[in-house]
C-alpha cells in the first residue's frame, strides 16, 4: 500500500503494520488509522503518520528514554479495550510538541500512546494524574550560573 507522509514523501508501508486507533486521537477522531516510522536513526524519535491524511503526523518518542521514573496503571476498560494481554505487548509513546530550537520541546506525559504490538490497537490515554501534564521539557534546564 502506498501513502503520502509529512516527513518521508511517498512511501510503500505493510498493510499489517498499520494502528487501529477505533475511536480515533483526542482531536482528531475522524482519523483512525496510523503508521510508526522511524525519524532518528537511533530510534529516539518516531512518527505516528496518518495513513489517510498526509499533512498529519505527531513525533512521538518513548517517554523512558527521557522520564526514567514515568509510571503509571492503565484503567481496565483501556486494558480490555486494547485487548492488551501481557506487559510485553504494551507499546508506551509520548507527543511531543517540537519547539525551535528543539531543545525546548517538551513531551505530553498527560496523554500517552498506548499500542498493543501484537494486535496493532492503539489509543491514545488521558491519565488522570496530577503530576504529569502536557508539556513536560525533555530536556534538562541548564542550571543558572553565578
């Protein structure tokens, strides 16, 4: 299958490797279908890519490589929705929100991309915790100097 993407042009995907987001992304429910490709070599950085909207794709990365001690209990109707079976299935993705220069981009801890890699059911998760908001700098503020 062929599609149009934001960041990588025309690009040939697997059909097998696309996320069902059933009730769409928080703003934009009408788009239910994604793709995750790779925007860093290092697979620091990702792009959830609508399969049917070419201008709409989020940067996502793994909240841990930045958060060491992000945590959090997903409810069990997002469990059973997701269909999720075992820990090892549960893909965990932060939003970013890509500030200039880039080290001011900050991540939505609030709001995670939770994917089942087994079945491809993805969600994106609104927590109801108050110590994670929705811009989270993922980069260390330099301490002040003098």
């Amino acid at each position: 299958m062929n599609i149009d993407t934001k960041y990588h042009g025309s690009l040939e995907i697997n059909s097998n490797e696309i996320l069902n987001f059933e009730k769409g992304i928080p703003g934009f429910l009408e788009e239910k279908k994604f793709i995750l490709l790779p925007l860093s070599d290092d697979d620091t950085f990702s792009v959830l890519q609508s399969v049917t909207t070419s201008e709409l794709a989020f940067v996502l990365t793994s909240p841990f490589n930045f958060f060491k001690d992000y945590d959090f209990k997903l409810e069990d109707q997002v469990i059973e929705e997701l269909e999720l079976e075992s820990e090892e299935d549960v893909l965990v993705y932060s939003i970013l929100t890509v500030q200039d220069p880039f080290n001011k981009t900050t991540a939505n801890l609030q709001a995670p991309v939770i994917i089942n890699a087994k079945n491809q059911k993805a969600k994106q998760v609104i927590l109801h915790n108050e110590q994670f908001n929705t811009k989270h700098p993922i980069f260390e503020k330099p301490e002040a100097k003098g």
